[in-house]
C-alpha cells in the first residue's frame, strides 16, 4: 500500500496555472476593438490628416469617430460574455472596415457612388467591390484586427464581475456616446 499526499479526481482543471495572469481582461479587448473601428476605420479622418479631396473637416471627423467608438463599446459591452464577444467584435470589426472601404469609394472624385443616398453606406455595387482599393481597405482593416482578437486569449470571470464589467462598460462608453452624439448631429462642428 502506497501513501498518497494529494488526492486525485483523475479531471484536469480547465484553467491551469498562470492562464488568468496571461489572458487578457475582457475590458481591454472591448476598448481596443472599439477604438480600431472609431479611429482606424474612419475614412473621414483619413482624408482630413492626409488633405485630400473630398475631406471634410478633422474636427467633424473625430467626434464622428469618437461616436462610432463609443457605440461599439456600447455593443461590445452589452454582448461581452464569455461566447459572444468574440464573435460579436470580429463582426463589428468587418462592418467597420466595409463601411470604410465604401466611404473612401464613395468620396472619390471618379465615383458615381459619391450622389448614392445614405443606403449605401454599407452597400457597394458589384463594380464597386470589384475595385482594387476596396479589397485593400477592407484586407488591412479587418484583417490585422481579426488575427489579433482571434489570438488573444480573454480572462474567464466569474458571473458577478462579468456583469460588473459589463455594466461599468456600458456607462463608459454611454458617457462617450452623449455628447459626442450631440455636438455630431447638432452640428456645433
């Protein structure tokens, strides 16, 4: 007969050491994605920083991206559970990016989609899409952020501080969305 020191249930846990020091904070995954799809994929701001034509003022263009941030935090944060976000911000990241690459197409000077109507913001003709700088846009806008979130391993929380995160997110990024929302369609800009 043997002595054993420790027993054992033959079960392996699920987290083994170290793994919630090395994975990410969910809120981080939030605020990093969101920030990519208001600032990385704003084709406004693009155009203001680079001055060229069609550009609209860089004021306008931030608060626009700012919004966009915020409301992406907003999402992020009411679908930030343990399967969903993932999922959730590889698709925001791709209508991002879509959204961008029809923007910049759009504001062309060459473009007939510059008179389109606000349907089709998110919508290219078929000639649109066959287009080499939309491919460009939309492979290095949603590309580097796809690999990224898909590598990065998220910090497991149990239910109660899931939800507190959630909740302290939602407010965040409300606290962003307000007044960003109100002085874009005001106009004060």
């Amino acid at each position: 007969m043997s002595l054993k020191l420790f027993r054992s249930t033959g079960y392996s846990s699920i987290l083994f050491a170290g793994e919630t020091r090395v994975a990410m904070h969910p809120g981080w995954l939030i605020l990093f994605t969101s920030l990519w799809v208001g600032f990385a994929c704003n084709a406004a701001l693009w155009r203001g920083l680079g001055s060229s034509p069609g550009g609209g003022s860089v004021g306008q263009a931030v608060m626009t991206g700012a919004f966009a941030a915020a409301a992406s935090g907003v999402v992020l944060s009411l679908l930030g559970w343990r399967r969903t976000l993932k999922p959730a911000a590889l698709s925001i990241v791709f209508v991002a990016a879509l959204a961008a690459s029809t923007a910049w197409q759009a504001a062309a000077p060459d473009s007939a989609a510059a008179s389109a109507p606000l349907s089709g913001v998110l919508v290219l003709s078929w000639r649109g899409l066959l287009h080499w700088e939309v491919g460009a846009i939309l492979a290095g806008l949603a590309l580097p952020p796809a690999i990224w979130i898909c590598k990065t391993r998220v910090r497991r929380l149990p239910g109660s501080q899931q939800l507190g995160v959630n909740v302290t997110g939602i407010l965040a990024a409300g606290a962003v969305l307000a007044p960003s929302g109100f002085l874009l369609f005001r106009g004060v800009l």
